[in-house]
C-alpha cells in the first residue's frame, strides 16, 4: 500500500528526468529560440490581457487543451472551422466549450505572426497560453516543450471515444487515458484541473434526479437542486470547486473527500479503493499534487504530437493552409 502511493509520485519524477533527458519526443524546450525567442513573452502578454478581461479564460483554456491533445493528439485540431460544422469542436462531447480559449490562442497567434511569420504553430501556442492560465490562477508554473505542428485532420466524428464522459466509472476513465499512454497517477492529478471553472447542470443531473446520488454530501447536493431545476437551461453553470473556483489548488482533493465532487467522473477517484490513496495524498498535500500535475501535464502535452515535416504551421488557426 504504502508503495503504491510514493510510486506514484516517484514514477512522474523518473518521467520528467528520462523524457527531458532524451527528448524522445524530439520536442524541446528551445525550439524557437533562434526563429522566435520572444514567443513565450508575446503569448503571456495576450493571456493577461485576457485574463483581466475575462477571467473564465483561464478554465476554458485548459479544457480546450486537454481536448485538443484527446483527439488526434496535441496539434491545434480543436480549433478548424468549417462552414458545415462538421470538426473536432461541433462534436456533442465538446458540449459548451466556450469561445473564449479559442480566442486567446487566434489573438496570441497573431501578436506572434507580426513578429515571426510563419513560424510557430497554433498547437505550441494553446501549450504556452495554457500553462499561463494555470499560473494566473495561482497553479504551479512548469516549463513546456516545444515544436508541435499543426494537424490536417479534424472531424467531429472522430471525436467520439475520446473524450471521457463524466458519467463514467474508474475503469472507463481509466481506459481513455490509457490509450494515451496515461496512468491513473497522471489521470487523477489531471483531474485536479476542475478546480477552476463551471459546469452546465445537464453534467451532473443523473446524481440529481430520480435518486440522490448516496456518495454526495447531502447539504451539497441540496445547494445543486436550488441552483440546478430538473431540465434546467444550458446557461445555467456552477461553481466546480464550491470553495476555491478561482484559485488553482488541491482543494478539488478535499472537496472530493467531503462528497463533494460534481461529477461521476470526480467522485470515484475517492469512491474506488484503487484510487483513494492517491486523492488523500493530493488532499494532504499541495507540493504533492503540484509536482503530479506538472509531470502529467508534460505527458499530456505530448499525446500525439507532430515533428519534423508532418503537419503544417497553420497561418489561421481556424483553417488549414
Ligand atoms: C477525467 C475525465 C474528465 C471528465 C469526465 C471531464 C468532464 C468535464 C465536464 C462534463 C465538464 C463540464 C462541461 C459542462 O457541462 O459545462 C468539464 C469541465 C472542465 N474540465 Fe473536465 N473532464 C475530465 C478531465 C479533465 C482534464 C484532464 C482537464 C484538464 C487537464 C479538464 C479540465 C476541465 C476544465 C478546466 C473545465 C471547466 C471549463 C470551463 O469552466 O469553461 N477536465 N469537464
Ligand atoms: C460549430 O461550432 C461553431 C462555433 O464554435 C458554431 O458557430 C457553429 O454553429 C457550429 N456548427 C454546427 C453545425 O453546430
Ligand atoms: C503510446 O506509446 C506507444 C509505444 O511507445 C506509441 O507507439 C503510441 O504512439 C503512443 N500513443 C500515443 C497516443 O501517444
Ligand atoms: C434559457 O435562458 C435564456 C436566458 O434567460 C433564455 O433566453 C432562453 O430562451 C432559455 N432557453 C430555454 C431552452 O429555456
Ligand atoms: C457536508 O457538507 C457540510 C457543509 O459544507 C459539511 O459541514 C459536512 O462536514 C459535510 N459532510 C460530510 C459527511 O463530509
Ligand atoms: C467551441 C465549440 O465549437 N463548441 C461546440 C461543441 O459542440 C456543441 C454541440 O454540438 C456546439 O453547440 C458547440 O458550439
């Protein structure tokens, strides 16, 4: 037991030394440091910006990233438009993924473009913004690998499978991260991220009606009736970290430990023996999780990743060239 729970943060030490060392993903951290060194000055300047303008920014990016790198792998696919509707972000599991996220990435590609045409793609760039909107809302900092390009598939229908649902079990979540060669460590600490931002009521409602989910805290889940009517309309969010919404900490951890975890999706990681231990540790503590989060971020950064000749630097973000 007692080694299950240090091996889970032992093992995303070793990840982060071995994938740095050899740089198996022939991603680096200095990519642009001759064609565009200011890259990770310009793409911060337009996250503050946003940020102060609208601070939801924050949660959407990350959402959108974790997204992005779900289908097809990290390569800016989430972001094609196309006059049918028919890629990756018209997909029902994007439900209500906002605009937002996409509009920090267009607005920082162009500040980028005017200094270095051509040259970073939209993918690096949702990386960059993403760790950015993490640290305004007071999450670790970490450095990011870089070098993706950008990819020339996006298709709503091949978003299906992909994306977790938050009505599933332990083993179902489980298995999506697999696919993407990530373990329940990575997959718990990830789910860290809904510690900031909202959710539509329609996410959660199968704990609501016909029964009250008996894993949810009984004040809690009275506080989600008042707010969240049977049936009620899609503009209707709430808060999913009643405490610290805001702040990008592990109170998701606590909040889990104290039947109040939102989803499905988040209250099984407490619920299920397998995973407990490692929620506590999270709970317990915060350099713990920190040091989780940043490893698995890392990994997911590079699910699927372009290099070398494959894809394309996106002149447009929301089109292929
Ligand atoms: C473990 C499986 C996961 C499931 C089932 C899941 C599901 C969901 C759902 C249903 C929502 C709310 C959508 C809505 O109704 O408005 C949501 C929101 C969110 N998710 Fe996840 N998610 C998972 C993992 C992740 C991961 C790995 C990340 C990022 C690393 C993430 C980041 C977010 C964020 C930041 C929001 C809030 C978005 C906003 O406020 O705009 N989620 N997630
Ligand atoms: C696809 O998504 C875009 C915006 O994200 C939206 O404007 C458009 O209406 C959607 N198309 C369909 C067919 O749902
Ligand atoms: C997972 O790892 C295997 C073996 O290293 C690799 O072939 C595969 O492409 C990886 N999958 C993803 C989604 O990165
Ligand atoms: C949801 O609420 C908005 C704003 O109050 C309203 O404009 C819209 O018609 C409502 N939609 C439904 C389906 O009730
Ligand atoms: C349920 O929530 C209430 C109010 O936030 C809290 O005081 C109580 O300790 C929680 N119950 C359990 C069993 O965690
Ligand atoms: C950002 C985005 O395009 N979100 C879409 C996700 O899918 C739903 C349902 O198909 C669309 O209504 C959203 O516009």
């Amino acid at each position: 037991m007692e080694v299950s729970r240090r091996s889970c943060v032992l093992y995303s030490l070793i990840m982060v030394v071995v994938l740095g060392k050899t740089g198996k993903s022939h991603l680096t951290e200095n990519f642009y440091a001759k064609t565009c060194p200011m890259v990770e000055t310009l793409v911060k300047k337009e996250v503050d910006k946003k940020v102060n303008q609208e601070f939801a920014v924050i949660a959407d990016t990350l959402r959108l990233f974790f997204h992005d790198c779900f289908v097809e792998g990290c390569d800016a696919s989430i972001m094609i438009e196309s006059k049918k509707g028919d890629t990756e972000k018209n997909a029902s599991d994007n439900l209500s993924l906002d605009d937002d996220g996409i509009d920090l990435v267009i607005k920082a590609k162009k500040a980028v473009e005017s200094v270095c045409p051509g040259v970073v793609s939209c993918a690096d760039i949702l990386v960059i913004a993403t760790r950015d909107c993490v640290a305004r809302a007071g999450g670790p900092r970490y450095n990011v690998d870089l070098g993706r390009r950008d990819g020339l598939i996006s298709k709503a229908s091949r978003v299906t499978g992909n994306i977790p649902k938050p009505t599933f079990s332990l083993n179902q979540i489980k298995k999506t991260f697999a696919m993407k060669n990530l373990s329940q460590c990575d997959m718990i600490a990830l789910s860290g991220a809904h510690t900031v931002g909202v959710s539509r009521c329609k996410s959660f409602a199968n704990r609501l009606y016909s029964r009250v989910d008996p894993l949810l805290n009984l004040t809690y889940a009275k506080q989600l009736m008042a707010t969240c009517p049977k049936n009620a309309n899609s503009t209707i969010t709430v808060d999913m970290d009643p405490n610290t919404p805001n702040i990008f900490d592990n109170v998701y951890y606590k909040n889990l430990m104290a039947g109040k975890g939102l989803f499905t999706s988040d209250v099984v990681l407490y619920s299920d023996l397998s995973s407990r231990k490692v929620v506590k540790k999270f709970a317990n503590n915060q350099d713990d999780f920190n040091a989780a989060f940043i490893s698995a971020m890392r990994k997911l950064s590079r699910v699927g990743v372009k290099i070398g000749n494959q894809g394309e630097i996106r002149r447009d973000c929301t089109t292929f060239n």
